[in-house]
C-alpha cells in the first residue's frame, strides 16, 4: 500500500495540527521530504494562522517552516 500524498509531494503517515500554538506536523516515512509551498497551503487551508510546520522523517525531526518577515522559509 502507497501512502503517496500528491498535495505533500511525498508519502504521509499522518498529520497534526496544534490550535493554540498554531503549529502543524506532518508525519513520513524514511526517504521523504515534503513540497513546502504545497505543506504550507494545506495548513493554511486548515488553519489561516499556522506559523509554523514541522516535518518528521522516520521520528526524527526533518525541516521547519516558520514565516519570517511576512514570507515562508525552511531551517
């Protein structure tokens, strides 16, 4: 069975998203990297105040999208 998620741009076990902190997780498995800009556009859809998205490959932490001056960046 194929967890491929085309709005992810990966395979996608699940996802999390925390309303007071405004901070969604995505969960892959190992091997996956996530699509930002289209990450970021379904959190947005979720929620219009997300700030903040971290991804997890395999448990461990893969990338963060925080905004920084209005604009979305990876660290």
């Amino acid at each position: 069975m194929s967890n491929s998620h085309p709005d992810f741009g990966c395979a996608v076990l699940s996802i999390k998203y925390d309303f007071e902190k405004h901070t969604g997780h995505v969960y892959m498995p190992i091997g996956n990297c996530t699509d930002m800009e289209s990450t970021v556009d379904i959190f947005k859809k979720l929620c219009p105040y997300v700030s903040h998205i971290v991804t997890w490959c395999d448990g461990e932490l893969d990338t963060q999208y925080v905004i920084h001056k209005g604009d979305w960046i990876a660290i």
